[in-house]
C-alpha cells in the first residue's frame, strides 16, 4: 500500500451535518476539530519574526539551543532530568512523525503497529503506509509477538484518558519482552484535569518512575500545536533512546524532514515560557467546566476525559444519530467512527471553540 491507495480523508462524511448545524438561526458551534482558536503568544510571535532572515538551510537536528530547550523543558515541565542534545530531535509538527515513524523504523509486512483502540487516526495511517499490520489494543498481555512498534497515547485523543506511570511502566515492559519501540504521544500532557491529575503531573513515559534510567527502545513525543497555540507554526519534538534518535536523524536528513529555522527559534523561546502555557489551560478548565455538565445535562455519559482537549460521551445509540440531534442544535461533533472501529457510539466534543461559543454550546444542550 502507498499513500496513493490510503483512504479518502473521513472529514467529508461530516459535511451534511456541518451543513445542518449552520442552518441553526444562531448558527453553528464547531466541536468537531481539535484546532486552537486562541492567539499565538506574543512573544513567541515575536521570536519568529525576529528570526526571519532564514538565508541558509536548517539543521534537522534542531539548533543546540533549541535542542538545550526541550532537554531542559523535559526536566522543568515533565520530570524527566538528565536529557542531553544527544536525546532530542525537532519534528514538523507531530502528525507527520506520527504518520511516518514506521517507515523512519523500516517496518513493513509481516509487522505490526500496536495502537490505542480509540485513537488518534494517523497511527494506523503509518502502519498501513509500510504495509505493517495495524493492531488496536490497549492490554499489553494481548500485543502479538510480531509487534514492532506500540503508540500509546496520554491523555488520550480522543478519550482523555490519562495513563498512570505503573500502566505507562507495564507498556515499556511488554514492548521490550517484544523487542518493539515504545512511542508515547504525550501532546497533551500539561492538560491533566480530574484528580489526581488536576494537581500531579500527568507522568512522561521517560519520567524514572517508569522507565528507570534506561531509555531503551522507548521514545516520547510532544507538540506546541495545543500548548502554546502554535498549531500553524508545525512545531514539535521526540526525546528518548539516543541510538534511536540518531537514526531518524539520519532518516530525517535525507527525506528533508526539518522544521523552518524561524519556527525553531520561535519553539526555543516558547519552551522557555511557562506563563503563556497556564494562561492556556486556564481557558481550557473554563471551557470545560461549562461543556462538561452541560453534555452531560444533554444525557450523554461522559467517559475518562480525565485530561487533554475533548469530552467523550455516548448517548447509547449510534454516533451519526447522536451527531444528527446535537446538529439539530448548532453544535458539530467528531463521531466515535472516525477513532477506530470500537466507540460506534461516541462522540467527541473539542474544547477548542471560544469562550463565547462554548457558552452557548452549553446553553443549547442544557433542557
Ligand atoms: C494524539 C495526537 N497526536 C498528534 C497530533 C498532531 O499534532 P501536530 O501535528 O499539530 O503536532 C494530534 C493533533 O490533534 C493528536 O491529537
């Protein structure tokens, strides 16, 4: 399979009942795309500008200060001390490391991808890709012994679910008794809202308390696209085993993969602000303290959504039903169908709406 034969994007199948909700007289709430609304900080806006005399070539391997900023963010913000340049590498945004790690891996038939069940579509995507076996399951006694390479993803897309460091630990174990990469999607990370998690940091695959001081086979994977509002700057980054660092690094230089110098400069600033990040997520929490108890006012059962950007909530029936009532009111949602073959009866409600159109989102739903 090439990416010629992948199929078509599942976002047209949406359209109907964008259309419907856009009839509302006063008009439609989108929640169905997990895309920021909010501005990009100042001063990162401010970095990139600064730094747009880009004369020559980016290093795919991140300007050191770039790389010194994500080692030193892993220790400030996510528990994990002792990172070096050696332990990092700079990405495009993640969706296309997502996409193309198991090429990067050399994986292909006769392999296969562990992924979530209720996923984040892109995993299954960069299996189908090298022609790898995709494989949806959250229980690491179940992953085949043909697994190569395992996504875990905390706080979860689209479940929110938050992955304590004991589970995070049992996957790491799993992986190595398989001789797999370990890849942790952790994008979401500094939106933990339920406890414990509203107070304790959402743990990092490559925090000690998981994975010890070896990082063998295990990778974690982050973006500024959600923290920091810089989902159009493609910002992101990996951190874990060197030996595997070096080797997309190597793949990364040949296949042109590099982010644009000022979009380094601007990540290396952003990483160094914290403000700009709690100003984020104090939207958030609002937000969802408002859509929250008014989904669940609607008679939709919320599930996990212990952290990260969505609410996910089934009323019992089928998502498109469900999608066709909440239209009926305004509001666009992601339907269960699009994460995988398991949720058929949930929907996905994105945090990333205004402040003002949460607010009516919640007076709609609520009877
Ligand atoms: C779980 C997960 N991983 C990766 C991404 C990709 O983010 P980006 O490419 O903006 O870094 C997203 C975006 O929604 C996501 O939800």
């Amino acid at each position: 399979m090439g990416v010629a034969d992948l199929a078509d994007y599942p976002w047209d199948a949406v359209a109907p009942y964008a259309e419907r909700a856009r009839r509302h007289p006063a008009g439609i709430i989108d929640l169905s795309i997990g895309s920021p609304v909010d501005p990009t900080p100042e001063v990162v806006a401010e970095a990139l500008r600064d730094a747009s005399d880009a004369h020559a070539y980016p290093q795919t391997a991140g300007t050191p200060a770039l790389r010194e900023a994500v080692a030193d963010w892993y220790a400030r913000r996510r528990g994990v001390p002792g990172l070096t340049a050696a332990h990092v590498l700079p990405t495009v945004g993640s969706k296309e490391l997502v996409a193309l790690l198991p090429l990067l891996l050399g994986l292909g038939p006769g392999d296969a991808v562990v992924h979530p069940r209720a996923a984040y579509p892109t995993y299954e995507v960069g299996a189908r890709l090298v022609g790898a076996e995709p494989v949806a399951s959250d229980d690491p006694s179940s992953w085949p012994a043909h697994t190569r390479l395992v996504w875990i993803n905390s706080p979860g897309n689209p479940d929110g679910r938050v992955l304590s460091a004991v589970e995070l630990a049992a996957a790491v174990a799993r992986a190595r008794e398989l001789g797999a990469v370990l890849a942790s999607d952790e994008c979401y990370a500094e939106l933990g809202w339920d406890a414990p998690w509203d107070a304790a940091r959402v743990p990092s695959v490559l925090d000690p308390q998981v994975v010890g001081d070896d990082l063998t086979g295990v990778l974690s994977v982050y973006s500024l696209s959600k923290q920091s509002n810089l989902a159009g700057y493609r910002a992101a980054f990996l951190a874990g085993d060197p030996t595997l660092v070096e080797r997309l690094l190597t793949g990364r230089k040949h296949l042109g993969l590099i982010p644009p110098a000022p979009v380094q400069r601007a990540m290396t600033v952003a990483l160094g602000d914290d403000a700009h990040v709690e100003e984020q997520r104090a939207r958030y929490a609002q937000r969802r303290s408002l859509l929250k108890p008014a989904v669940e006012a609607a008679g939709f059962r919320i599930d996990h959504s212990e952290g990260g950007l969505y609410l996910w909530a089934t009323e019992g029936r089928d998502a498109w039903d469900s999608m066709e009532r909440l239209a009926d009111l305004g509001i666009l949602a992601g339907p269960g169908h699009f994460y995988g073959s398991h949720f058929p009866q949930h929907v996905r409600f994105s945090l990333t709406a205004t402040d003002e159109r949460i607010a009516a989102a919640a007076e709609r739903l609520t009877p």
